[in-house]
C-alpha cells in the first residue's frame, strides 16, 4: 500500500523520511535516555516506524517500579504518531517478551508482530526481527566479560585460594583467570558472532537483508552479501536506522546529528569544527 508521507511539519534540524527504526528503549529503567528520545521522535516524521524490541523493559519492572513521566511522554508520543498517519510496527525483544503473545494483534494503532518483512523503496527485502533468538549460549560470555573488566583482581585472589583447596584435594593447578580470560576473548567476537549468525539466517531466508537491534551496537554493513543493519539503542549509543525516500539506508547517530544541527542553526564555527572532529572521532571508532 502506497502512503503519504505525514503532513505533519518537521521542526528546523529534522528529518523526514520514509521509514524508522528504533529499539532498546528500555523504558522503565533509570538507563532509558528518554528526554534525548522525545527530542528524537519530535524532530523525525515517517511513514512507517518501528519498534524493534526492548521498548518496554518489563524485567526490570517486574523486580521494582520505574516509571517517570518522560517516559509516559514516549509512549504518548509513539501513540501520537500512530493516530497521526504514521504506520506503528511493534516487534517484541526478549525483555518485552510479554507482548509477543499479543502478536497480530493492534493496540491505538500499534500493530504487534512476530517478524516483519520491510521492503525498501528501491525494492529489497528486509527481515526485520529484534534478534535475541541468536544469542544463545554466548549470552553468558557477555556476562563474564563484564566480570573479567572489573573483577580481574577478585579472581585472581578467588584463583588462589581455589588453588590451594585443589591442592589440598590433590587436584592439579587450574588458572580460573586463564580459563575467564578466555571467556572474555569469546565475549570480544560476541558482536562478530551474532551479526553473522543474524546475516545468515536472513540469507537462508532468500532475503536482501536484516534490520534488529538487541546488541546494543548500531552498524550498518553488508556480511555474506546481505545487508546487516542494527538500529543501535536508547541507552548508551541513542541511534536510530532510517530509509530515506530514494531507500537508501542510514544510522543517525542522535547527540551527534543534534550538535551539527545546533552548529548550522547558530554559525558558529566552533560548534561546527567541535561536531566535524566528533564526526571524525566517531568515524575512526567505527572501523
Ligand atoms: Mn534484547
């Protein structure tokens, strides 16, 4: 179905563009970066937007109530734009599992699905999944990494006495830090690991590319000849995927597209050359 793009103004330093991506809001925890994602929904209109998992962290709300009103304000925000024009396509994460078991199902406008396809103007095809179901066992490599970064001295201490225990017990010599330390090397390629295992499938699938989000890391490449992109996140990165009208793909990097927009808004040429060296800093990062 062929649709307009909303009438709706566009405020200086927007955007408007065909379709959305956003996921890991995680809203209902303190890490949401709700005020920067209100500022992001206000400044973008599309076609179609979607929700790719983790909007609402019902883990976390389940264990202690978190509900600001900016974060009301979101979810206000997202219904706003549904009853707008704007297409609303919500894809559950493993964190929002909850609303999978409402898929097919519409709620003020929202449609709630499993998996969708999106195909892009130029006519590929997009799976467009959160992508937890490819983290498996690696998940608990993550975690170790975490533990390998701010605990190395623990286990290193933990390592002796377990040491002189095995000894006592007659067991030979067992480095637990050795043993972690490879965990964690295993944890680095975790990123790798599921953006491959997320590219194949798409492939297997006989699709033109992937669109999920769940590793917190936006990227924006091809892999094995399908487009892998990833949407990034509201917690740490504040990115989004968008198409614009040609469907050319694009990861907007919020903070950043914000200080550019302020630096043209205003002619100052040091928030100009401060939003090129950051652009720089950031391009480096991400090779
Ligand atoms: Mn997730």
């Amino acid at each position: 179905m062929q649709r307009d793009l909303p009438s709706t103004p566009v405020p200086e330093g927007g955007l408007r563009v065909r379709t959305v991506w956003i996921s890991d809001l995680h809203l209902g925890t303190p890490g949401c970066q709700a005020q920067a994602l209100l500022g992001f929904l206000r400044h973008v209109e599309c076609e179609t937007l979607y929700l790719v998992g983790d909007i609402i962290d019902g883990w976390q709300l389940r264990r202690a109530w978190y509900w600001p009103q900016a974060h009301n304000d979101v979810v206000q925000k997202l219904l706003r734009k549904a009853r707008k024009g704007t297409r609303v396509i919500f894809v559950p994460g493993n964190h929002d599992e909850f609303a999978r078991r409402y898929a097919q199902h519409s709620f003020g406008g929202v449609e709630v699905v499993d998996e969708w396809i999106h195909v892009t103007a130029d006519g590929r095809r997009l799976w467009v999944t959160h992508g937890d179901l490819f983290d498996g066992v690696i998940q608990c490599a993550k975690w170790l990494a975490h533990l390998g970064d701010t605990l190395y001295g623990f286990t290193l201490r933990l390592n002796r006495h377990l040491n002189s225990l095995r000894a006592r017990l007659g067991l030979p010599y067992w480095s637990l830090s050795k043993y972690l330390k490879g965990k964690v090397k295993r944890a680095v390629s975790y990123v790798g690991d599921f953006e491959l295992a997320v590219a194949r499938e798409a492939r297997r699938r006989g699709l033109q590319g992937v669109v999920c989000g769940h590793i917190h890391h936006a990227e924006l490449r091809e892999i094995d000849g399908v487009l892998y992109a990833n949407d990034g996140d509201w917690v740490e990165s504040l990115t989004a995927l968008i198409e614009h009208a040609d469907g050319r793909l694009e990861i907007v990097d919020w903070s950043q597209h914000r200080l550019r927009a302020q630096a043209t808004a205003h002619r100052d040429p040091a928030l100009t050359e401060l939003a090129a060296a950051l652009r720089l800093v950031h391009d480096k990062g991400s090779e």
